[in-house]
C-alpha cells in the first residue's frame, strides 16, 4: 500500500539500508586486504547473479528478461563494471571515508544528465543549489590530502589515485542510472535491470581483474565469506529492499536518506581503521549531504486558484 509520509517502519528500514550500504564500504576495504579489488568485484557479480535469479523466480518476474533488451543490457552491464572497478580500487588505494563520499557525489552528475537529456527533469533553483553544495563537498574532500600523497594504501591514509577512481566509481553509477532512466530497460523493471547488470559486469570484472595484479593476495576463510554476504545481502537485497521503499513511500523522502551512508561510512571508518575526522573531510560531507537532500526536494505544488 502506497503511503504519503515515512512511519515507524519505513524510517526503520531506511536506516537498515544505510547501514547496510555503508557496511558495504567497510567489507570491500577489508577483503581487499586478501582478494584483488577487481577479481573480489567480479566474483561478487558472479555470485550476486544466482541470488538475483532466485528472487526474480520467487516474483515471477524472469519473464521480464528479453533478447530485445541486449543491447541496453549489455551497455549497462558494462557501465556497472566500470562503476565497481573505481570503487573496489579506491577503496584499495584511499579511506573509506573519502572513497564513501565522492562516490556520494552521484546525485551530482546524475542531475546534470537529467538536466539536459531527460524531458522535465531541469534543475530548479532548489536543485541546483542542490548540484553546487554537493560539488563543492566533493571538489573539497578530493583537493584535501591530509598530508597523504598518491599510491599510500594503509588505514588512515588517502590518495589523489584512490579519490580518481572514487570519481570514477561515481560518475559509473551515475551513467547506469541514466541509462535505466531513458533507454528500453525503464520498462523491464529494477530486477531485470539489476539482473543485467550483474549478469554481464561478472565477466568483464574477471577477464580484467590478471591486468591489476594477483587475484590472491592474503585470503582468509573469513573473506569468502564476506564474498557471500556481499552478493546476497548488499547487491541483492539492499537493492531490493531499496526497491520496496521506493514503491511504498514518497521517493524524494526516500531518496533523500541517501545522505546518510556516507556519513555513517566516515564514522565506521574512523571507529574500525582509525581514520581521521578532519574539519575539512567533515565540512566536506555536511555539504555533499545537505546538497543530496536539496537536490531530491520536491518541487511545491503551485497554489490553487
């Protein structure tokens, strides 16, 4: 049942899904450590695909998977892989913190896009004011270095290298929203664009991964299983989660607490590998956050007559 406003429940799993997401940060920052960032990605998506059709058979909505949808499918698959290989590899190079909040800037480029390729999606003033905190949170957390020079990799420590790929990661995940937004797969729905997704990232993700070193580095039995909850629990059902709040409660609201997870990626950050809470990163993510919020603002309707 549709609902205008957030109730108990809703505000509940919004903040389980922040966390989740945010958790999703933390368990790619620590099996780095033991898989090769690009390898650990596209075994996620080959493992997320079996998790994803269970769901789409338990929906009944494998159907929803056409042969006339290859071609967006593919383009967005590959947009997806690109996506995962900027934020596997900043997580890699530079701090959750940092990684988490330029990957945040999505809302950024993705209404950019909007601006000027999706029909009656012009920024308002709101929104724009919106686009330029958010941008200046993220040119600020980006030119901020913290004494750290590119290539360090320990906690605590960031990177021009590993904030580039964070970058990356976020202008990817603008670009697979776009393409869900205006190409043929807007009518398949978020499972199969999902299904998508995965189905070809996993091997673009793999045949890459020998260019960027090792596939094994120090594994442990406790990263393979990270690599399950990831596929399972962050891809499949914090995106279906994700989908269900959506289709229950007011989507500016919703989208709205998307500020939330690079917050909460900074203080676990800081609490798990001792990275520092400057002013400036926390300046930083006040406007990125303030400028997600404006940016997914309603519009007020015009007064009646």
């Amino acid at each position: 049942m549709r609902k205008d406003r957030l109730d108990g429940l809703g505000f509940g799993t919004l903040l389980a899904v922040a966390g989740i997401l945010a958790a999703n940060q933390i368990i790619i920052k620590i099996v780095d450590k033991g898989l090769q960032p690009v390898f650990f990605a596209g075994a996620r998506s080959a493992l997320a695909i079996l998790f994803v059709a269970a769901w789409m058979a338990y929906r009944g909505v494998l159907g929803r998977m056409r042969w006339a949808d290859l071609g967006p499918g593919v383009l967005i698959g590959t947009v997806f892989a690109i996506e995962f290989i900027g934020l596997f590899l900043a997580l890699d190079l530079t701090t959750v913190g940092h990684a988490a909040l330029i990957m945040y800037s999505m809302p950024v480029w993705m209404g950019i896009l909007a601006h000027f390729f999706i029909p009656g999606e012009r920024a308002t003033s709101l929104k724009a004011a919106g686009l330029a905190l958010a941008f200046a949170g993220t040119a600020w957390a980006i030119t901020s270095r913290g004494g750290a020079s590119a290539g360090q990799v320990s906690a605590g420590q960031v990177s021009w290298l590993g904030d580039a790929f964070a970058l990356v990661g976020a202008l990817g995940w603008a670009g697979t929203a776009f393409i869900a937004r205006t190409s043929r797969l807007r009518h398949a729905g978020p499972e199969a664009q999902l299904f998508w997704m995965v189905l070809v990232s996993a091997p673009i993700l793999l045949a890459v991964s020998p260019l960027f070193g090792p596939l094994i580095r120090d594994v442990t039995p406790m990263d393979w299983v990270w690599l399950v909850i990831q596929s399972g629990v962050v891809v499949a059902g914090g995106f279906v989660t994700w989908m269900w709040l959506l289709s229950v409660y007011p989507t500016s609201t919703v989208a709205s607490f998307s500020f939330l997870t690079p917050i909460l990626s900074i203080l676990l950050g800081h609490l798990l590998f001792g990275e520092v809470l400057s002013i400036t990163l926390l300046g930083a993510a006040t406007l990125v956050s303030l400028g997600i919020i404006l940016i997914n603002q309603k519009p007020r309707d015009p007064p009646k007559a």
